[in-house]
C-alpha cells in the first residue's frame, strides 16, 4: 500500500488496535513488537512507564495491562494517551491524535522507492 499510493505524495502509517501483547517483561520472546517496531514504525506509548498506558484494567486474577497500542510511520515522533471512558468495553481507548499536516517522507524497510 505505501509503494502505491505515495506516488501521489507523501503516506503515513497508522496500525492499532488490541494486540494481546506487551513489551513488559512477561511477554519476553513475543515477537510482536520487535517485527513490527523492525519494519520502521514508533509505538507511540515509547518511554511512558505502564501505570500510564493501562489499557485493560486487571480483574480478579488479572493484573492490569497494556494490550492495545498504536504505531506510526511518517507523522514523527506521536505520544497516545489513554482515555478516561469506561462502561462501553473491558478496555480503555487509546487515543492518538494527529494532522495529514504531519505527514512526512515515509521509509519502510522491505518497502522499494
């Protein structure tokens, strides 16, 4: 899809949603997170400790967690936050906001100019 459409200018990249996975200590060896942070993308909750990107409040047996994220390519550095809605899902929202004004040359590896 980059290849495509940045013939008609510059692309961005925009992939979340809940991904059952962390890059906390418990989930070493999941590889979510390094193939997708490999290809060129920021995680856009980058260097905020986890009481600050909760995105599933533990229950019971569970501890809290941080499953749903965002990563970007071609918008710069972006910072998402959690939002403070409960009582439509067992997750929060992850929010990130931005503007095509953003948009900047976007390098994906394995993807050709």
């Amino acid at each position: 899809m980059v290849k495509l459409y940045r013939k008609g200018g510059p692309v961005a990249v925009v992939v979340g949603g809940d991904f059952n996975t962390s890059p906390d200590p418990e989930f070493q060896g999941e590889r979510t997170f390094e193939i997708i942070q490999g290809a060129g993308l920021d995680w856009t909750f980058e260097g905020l400790p986890l009481s600050e990107r909760i995105s599933h409040p533990g229950s019971g047996q569970y501890a809290d967690a941080d499953f749903d994220h965002i990563f970007t390519a071609g918008l710069g550095k972006k910072r998402a936050s959690i939002a403070a809605i409960t009582g439509v899902s067992d997750h929060k929202p992850v929010v990130l906001d931005f503007s095509t004004k953003d948009v900047s040359p976007l390098e994906i590896k394995g993807v050709p100019k």
